[in-house]
C-alpha cells in the first residue's frame, strides 16, 4: 500500500501500538527481532551496536509468540475479566480504530496522494515483512476496485491459537475500515469473512466510490 519507508513504520506500529498505551506496550521493542536470519550472516555490522540492537535470529511465529502469546494475550484477558468482556472490548476497538485513522492520515499526507492505487501499491509488491506474516492472492485490480483473498495470517492464527479471538479482532481487525476511510473518504473497504473470526480466508475488497 505505501512505500517502503512508510511501511517500515507501519509495520512496526500497527505490530502491537493498535493494542494499548503504556506498559503493555512493552513487546514494542520487538520490531528489531523481525529482521531475523541476519545475526550470522553480518557480524562486522553487528560489531559496532550496543547488545539490545543485535539481531535475535527468531522467526515471525517465534516473535509473535513472545509479543502475544507470552505477555500482551494473557494481559488483556485479565483486563477483560476485571472491566467486563462486552465493555473492553469495546475500548478496544474504539483505541485500534483511533489509532488506524492517525496513521492514515498521516500516511496520505506524507504520500500527497490518496488514491486507490497509492492505498494498495505495496499489496502489489509486498515487502518482506507481509511476505512472512501474510499468505494472499489479488482476485481483482482495476482502477475503480482491488480486492484480495488472504488464507494465512500471522495475527489471525496465534490469537486463535490462544483462545482470544474477540480480542484479536477488536485491535487487529476492526481498525481496518476507519483507516480507509481516514485515508480517503470515498474510498471504502468490504469484507464478508475474517480469518480472525473463524472462515477460511479474509476478502478485502476497496472499492472507490466516486
């Protein structure tokens, strides 16, 4: 969707910032570990740097389940029994939404354009990081819509696996259609299923309305 600049910190923002503010936000160091398989093959680089920015040499999974599965889930689902499932949920999406709609905002302005083909450049041609996370194929590319068919997903596949689906949808998920429209209010985003939610695949379609 965005050029590699700003998808580098898309990537790294969007990886756990959707989540919440302050100390169960500190897994956002992780963003460095997404570059993993580099330790070994430059050392020299890595000669220079202080030991809490070498590389860690984990996978995507391996990072997620430490961010996720090993602190932020089980953090959240305290939260949730204490203030109530129905209301922090609710927070959530309210905060992922909040979130989506900043970045893109600031993404178009730093972009200077908004249109459909600036939204979804980087679908086209995939930087690493979505090509580790993400498995999809483009169903349609026109000038008026894109649409996409995502049957893999990181973030999908390691809520689920820790029961905490509701959550993963509502700071992962759910932020989705305010970005768009943050982005540019003619252009909207339709999705019949989530992989988050239990079906087979996800069917992002942005269609842009006028």
């Amino acid at each position: 969707m965005y050029d590699q600049r700003s998808l580098t910190v898309l990537d790294r923002r969007c990886f756990l910032k959707t989540a919440l503010p302050g100390g169960v936000l500190f897994c956002l160091g992780c963003g460095p570990l997404l570059a993993s398989g580099h330790a070994q093959e430059k050392p020299a680089e890595e000669a220079g740097k202080h030991k809490f920015l070498a590389d860690s040499g984990m996978s995507f999974k391996e990072v997620y389940d430490f961010a996720y599965t090993g602190s932020l889930i089980p953090i959240l689902q305290s939260l949730s029994d204490r203030i109530g499932k129905e209301k922090f949920i609710e927070m959530l999406k309210e905060n992922g939404a909040e979130e989506a709609r900043r970045f893109s905002q600031e993404l178009a302005k730093k972009l200077g354009k908004n249109d459909l083909a600036a939204y979804t450049e980087n679908l086209r041609k995939p930087e690493r990081f979505w090509q580790h996370v993400l498995t999809y194929e483009i169903v349609e590319d026109s000038p008026k819509a894109f649409e996409l068919k995502i049957t893999e997903c990181l973030w999908a596949a390691t809520f689920r696996a820790a029961n905490a689906s509701e959550i993963g949808y509502a700071i992962s998920c759910h932020g989705d259609y305010a970005g768009v429209q943050a982005f540019n209010p003619n252009l909207e985003m339709v999705r019949t299923k989530v992989l988050m939610q239990g079906d087979a695949f996800c069917n992002h379609r942005y269609v842009m309305k006028a």
